[in-house]
C-alpha cells in the first residue's frame, strides 16, 4: 500500500514545489479563461494536483497536521461562539494566525489513523474538484500525463487515476465521516480542493455540509479560514 500522507502532502504542496506562488494566480487565470479547461481539467480534478495552494502553515505542518489543525481550531472558536454575536469571518482568520497541530488525545488527532485519514482527505478533495463537470476523453489524457510526471509511486498514480475518473459520489464522502469532527475535517478538505468560483461548487459543498450535518456559520467560518490560510502562501 502507498504511503497516503506523502501523497497527500505531496498533492497539498504540489502548487508551491512545482509552479511557486507567483505562478499560481496566472495558472488559475488561464484555467478560468478555458472552457476546455474548466470543465475539470486544470482547474478541476487535476486542478488538486496543479494549483490548490495550500499556505504555508499547512506546507509548514504537513498537509494531515495541517489541515486537522485548521479544522480543530476553526471549530474550537465556532463552538465558542455559539449563541454570541460573532462574524465568522474574524474569527475564521484568528484560526489561521494560530495554526497549529491538533493536540493530542483529541478526534483531530491522527497519530494511530494516519493513512486512513489521509485517504478520506484526498478522496474528498478529488470528489469537490469533480463537481463542476465530467472529464472527456482528451481531458483524461491530459490528467493521467500530470499525474505520471508528478507522482512517481505506482499505486499512489493508480489511486489518484480511480478517484478522479470515478462517477461524482456524494454518499461515498459523506460515509467517510464518522463522527462530527470528522465531518468538519472532511468538509475543510474538500473547501481546499477548490476555489468555490462555479454554481456547481457552491452547491456541491452545499449540499455536503447539509448531509455531513454542519451548521452554515460553521462552513462559513471553515471556508474563510480555508481561503485566509491559501492567501498565506
């Protein structure tokens, strides 16, 4: 079996290793002004693989501390705040100044679950980068020649291939979830994965918060934090 959390930390820092930040924008500039692109090309279910740009506190911590992390303090303040009135922006971005690794003991934690977690992140990431489109035949080429130049270990590319060619399963994500912190971790994975600029985003991670049982503010403060710690980068 592969090692997930290489591959998820190599997926995660993709952006910043092989484009450097200062190409990013232009990348998804590009992407966006491509209609054969968008449809899950560059920016889609490859777009996980070539331009998510992660921020530095996750590329600092690794992608599973980090994105535990994030989802456990961005949850910790939301639970605080229940009942005051807070706007979830402020405190989202508070997550982000204090990034740090989930502390141990707590279901953020993942010293004995790793790879499992690792597997559950990428496969949510891929699945949101899938909800803007289907992948044709020449986009499937296009994916599979990024995904053989970037990702050497070959069930680590077989993996990434499965996913991403994979019909759109929103119940196979949500089953992932075992327990509410699992949700919110899930949930913030699949908000990286993507740039929630299309209707299709917007309400495929509707429509998971809905069946992963998070409350708006939550999602609202999840997906600031998300967008904050990517602007870090």
């Amino acid at each position: 079996m592969f090692d997930a959390k290489a591959l998820l930390d190599q997926v995660i820092g993709t952006a910043e290793k092989y484009a450097g930040k200062e190409n990013i924008d232009k990348l998804r500039e590009t992407a966006a002004n491509n209609p054969t692109l968008t449809k899950v090309g560059a920016i889609g279910a490859a777009g996980v693989l070539l331009s998510t740009g992660a921020g530095r506190n996750i590329l600092k911590l690794g992608a599973l501390a980090g994105i535990g992390g994030l989802a456990y303090k961005t949850y910790q303040d939301w639970q605080a705040n229940q009942g005051k009135p807070v706007e979830a922006p402020e405190a989202a971005r508070e997550a982000v100044k204090e990034l740090a690794p989930p502390p141990a003991g707590t279901p953020f934690d993942h010293a004995t679950d790793g790879q499992d977690r690792a597997l559950a992140f990428l496969t949510a990431m891929i699945a949101a980068a899938k909800a803007d489109g289907e992948i044709d035949k020449d986009e499937q080429q296009r994916i599979f020649g990024k995904v053989s130049e970037l990702v050497q270990d070959r069930e680590a590319r077989a993996f990434l291939m499965d996913e991403m060619m994979a019909p759109l399963d929103i119940d196979r994500i949500v089953a992932l979830a075992k327990s509410p912190e699992q949700a919110v971790e899930l949930y913030t994975a699949s908000a990286m994965a993507i740039e929630i600029d299309t209707p299709a985003e917007r309400e495929y991670l509707n429509v998971l918060a809905d069946r992963l049982g998070l409350e708006k503010g939550l999602t609202g403060m999840l997906e600031t934090a998300v967008a904050d710690e990517r602007r870090s980068a």
